[in-house]
C-alpha cells in the first residue's frame, strides 16, 4: 500500500542543509520538496503539521535479529518491524541465525513471505554461510529482499559459524555481492574461553573476547576481501585497534558499522548494567569508545546500527556467565542518536549520514536514505524539544525491556512514515509508546539492492 502525504512548515534535514518547508509524498515516493514551503493540500492527501518538529529520511537498521522463524516468544518480524517504525526505523536487515537458520533458497523464500504478510516496514534478509552451502548462497544472489552473505567468524549466539580459512576462501572466491562478517577468531576464542570460564565477575567478558580476537578476524576478512576483489562489511566494530588499523587499512572493497551501545556504553556501564548489556562482541572501554566516536566522524566507520538481539528477561536472569548475549535497541536508536547530537556529540546531519544514508549507500539500497525527489516516501518526524525518560514498560519488542532505561531521551518520532502511509504515532505529551497506525503486513516491501562490486 502507498499513500498521498503533505507535511508542512518542518525543519527538513536535506543533503547538504537543513531549512524549513514543506515535502510532499505522491502515490508513495517524494514528489516534491519545497524549502521555504508553500504547498497546498490536494483533495485525499493526509496533512502533517511539521511545525517545531525535524523531518528525516525513515532511518535503516541494517543489522537486526528479529527471532522468526523459531523464537516468537523473543521477537517477530511483526513485533519487530513495529518496534523498529516506533523508533523511526522504515527499513530494516535481518540476520540469518534463526530456529532453523536461513542458509538456503527456501528458508530465505519462506523468511520473504513472513515478512510481507506481517512486518509493517521494509525488509531485507542475509543468508547465512555454513563450511559447505557456496551452492545455496550462490542460489539468492540478486534476489529481491537478499541483503547479503552473513559469515559468523567466530562463535556466538546460534550454531553458524566458519572459521577455517579453505572454506572462507571457497566463500570469497565462488559468491557475489555482499558479505558481511562478525569478527572474532574463533581458535583465539576457545582458548581464551577456557582460560576464563572460572570467572563470574561480568567484567570477565571483555577481558576474554579481547580486542586481539576482534582485531586478527578484522584483518583475515579484509585480507581476504582484498585477495578476491570481494565486498566485505565487517559488523560491529567495537575496538578502537581495530577502527585505527581500518582507518589506513580500509580499501575500496570494505566497509563497517558500529552499534549506538557501543558508542553509549562502556566498563562502567557493563558494571552497573550488568548482564542487560552482555553482548558479542563486548562492550568496552571508555578509550574504544571515544576512537569509535573519532573514526565515526573522520569516515571509516560508514554507519550506525543497533544489532538488535533480543533476549527475554527470564533468560537473562540466570546471571554472568550464562546469560545470553545480546540486547534489543531498534526502536531506540534513532532517539539516542539525536540525544548524542543534542548533547553535543555530533550533529543532527551526522545522524542522517550514518542512519540513512550511510546504510542505504552500503548495501546498495535503492531509493532511500535521503530527501530527495523520486526517493520512496519514507520518512520520520521527530521532537528535538522534549526530554522524556525511557522504562522497560515503554517498549514494543517482545521481550519488554530496554538497555536504556532510566535514560533521558529526545528526538522521538511523532510520525514514521513508510511509503507515504502513517504507520506510528505519538504526541508531545502523550505516553512514550505512542500508537501503531497499521494492520500486520499492510505496509512495506520486500527492499531492492543494486550491486556494488563483486
Ligand atoms: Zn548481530
């Protein structure tokens, strides 16, 4: 479904400047921007006073677990992609270690149709490698709604993992498109492991996966991007070794993300957070977190992404070291960023650049990302004004809770729109939640990449 939408007298964040006007949606894609305003409502078209409010391209989360098929009780792409448009998120990725994973055709096909019945955003799937699927990742390539290639290199949550270097290279040398990897050597980690494993203390975990297994994985993809002229997108930086040694050593083939928690969190908050903020790889030390900040800024690092990886409290409750690793944060990356901005971080157009842009120009995503006319008419309005302070009964994923509770947030999205069709609301004064505008599966689409490279 796509709609016919006028908002006026917004702040509109454009490529290169931000000043206020009217954008006007027709039949879904963005007919008109107009700075300085001046558009008049047309018969059946939905008005939105933008006044006081900041108008953004609908951001992209491109690195998502939304639980289906296999652990609804978790996430769902319903559930999900509704927590994703209440954070102002119109698109989102999702990873491929699911109950079964998605590594291959039909599991991947099956994974399209959930979402086009019940997710009410964009949507996007990675396949996932094992050591001997080449046949079934070559079998999407270039399939509408197939992201990319996802390579665990190390082991975390789920049983995908390739490590052994014959059947990367069998990856790298026989696929195309994209592949993205989670980096951590895994022999490295099995020692470490063992050498840690009578530790209790949560701070144990980012002693034992350590930067030097984040930072030998970093380097083995991208040697092997290099070798075979290969895309590479390294998830989840959280080093600042590694941002360094990427920030000379990047190429033209790669490119690499980080998530808001590490550029939020760091020991001191793994120590009050406790196993909340538990994830693979690690939160770090407040040092990471400022280099990740300064490579962020500075352009290696391309985007900003949330790994949203819910886990219930209950799993979580069994304490370090055998509570699962990963924290949910789709729906409240938007808001966080802009809270960096208006602390004084970065600016409310960095935000853009590595939420919006910044993801779509990765992978290739067509028509989004920014305000420009002929784009898809996917956007979000949020409130830089208001401060509210978030709870886990604030929340729309599954699992109820947030990392960030107890944090002052701003830039709340008072609409996301997907195509031109209001699918999340919320009001100045109104309950955080704000409401669901849409019927499971009534909006958003199966995305469309174009190939970069090889
Ligand atoms: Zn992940």
């Amino acid at each position: 479904m796509t709609g016919d939408l006028l908002v006026q007298n917004a702040m509109m964040v454009l490529p290169n400047r931000i000043v206020e006007g009217d954008l006007r949606v027709s039949n879904g894609s963005i007919k008109s921007v107009a700075p300085n305003g001046g558009l008049v409502p047309l018969p059946g078209e939905f008005v939105i006073d933008g006044t006081g409010l900041h108008l953004l391209p609908g951001a992209i989360d491109p690195h998502v677990h939304f639980r289906e098929p296999g652990q609804p009780e978790k996430e769902t792409l319903e559930s999900g992609s509704r927590a994703a448009a209440a954070g102002g998120i119109t698109s989102f990725l999702d990873m491929p270690n699911n109950i079964p994973n998605a590594i291959n055709r039909t599991t991947i096909e099956a994974k399209i149709a959930a979402a086009k019945k019940s997710a009410v955003t964009h949507h996007g799937f990675f396949i996932g490698a094992t050591k001997n699927n080449v046949k079934d990742l070559q079998s999407v390539e270039g399939m509408d709604g197939v992201c990319g290639i996802k390579v665990f290199m190390g082991s975390s949550t789920g049983d995908l993992l390739v490590h052994e270097q014959k059947h990367l290279e069998d990856i790298f040398a026989n696929t195309g498109g994209i592949i993205a990897t989670h980096a951590e050597d895994e022999n490295r980690l099995q020692s470490r492991i063992e050498q840690f494993g009578h530790r209790t203390d949560i701070a144990a975990h980012a002693e034992c996966r350590d930067v030097e297994c984040a930072l030998l994985a970093t380097k083995r993809a991208s040697a092997l991007a290099n070798d075979y002229n290969h895309r590479l997108h390294i998830v989840h930086m959280t080093s600042g070794d590694e941002a360094d040694w990427l920030a000379s050593n990047k190429g033209e083939f790669i490119t690499t993300e980080v998530c808001t928690q590490h550029l939020t969190f760091d020991q001191n908050d793994v120590e009050e957070r406790g196993v909340r903020v538990l994830m693979n790889p690690p939160i770090r030390y407040t040092e990471d977190k400022e280099t990740l900040w300064k490579r962020l800024k500075d352009g290696t690092i391309d985007c900003v992404v949330t790994d949203h990886a819910p886990h219930t409290l209950e799993a979580k409750s069994v304490g370090f070291p055998k509570a699962p690793a990963g924290m949910p944060g789709v729906e409240t990356s938007l808001p966080l960023m802009l809270t960096h901005a208006m602390d004084g971080k970065c600016e409310v157009s960095d935000v853009v650049k590595w939420m919006c842009n910044g993801p779509a120009k990765v992978y290739g995503m067509e028509n989004k990302g920014s305000l420009i006319e002929g784009n898809d008419g996917d956007l979000t309005l949020v409130d830089l004004e208001t401060r509210k302070t978030i709870t886990d009964a604030d929340t729309w994923t599954r699992v109820g809770w947030t990392p960030y509770a107890g944090m002052e947030l701003t830039g709340l999205p008072l609409w996301t729109i997907v195509d031109g069709i209001p699918v999340h609301s919320r009001s100045k004064d109104g309950p955080f939640k704000g409401k669901s505008l849409v019927k499971q599966g009534e909006t958003g689409r199966a995305l469309k990449f174009k190939r970069i490279g090889n």
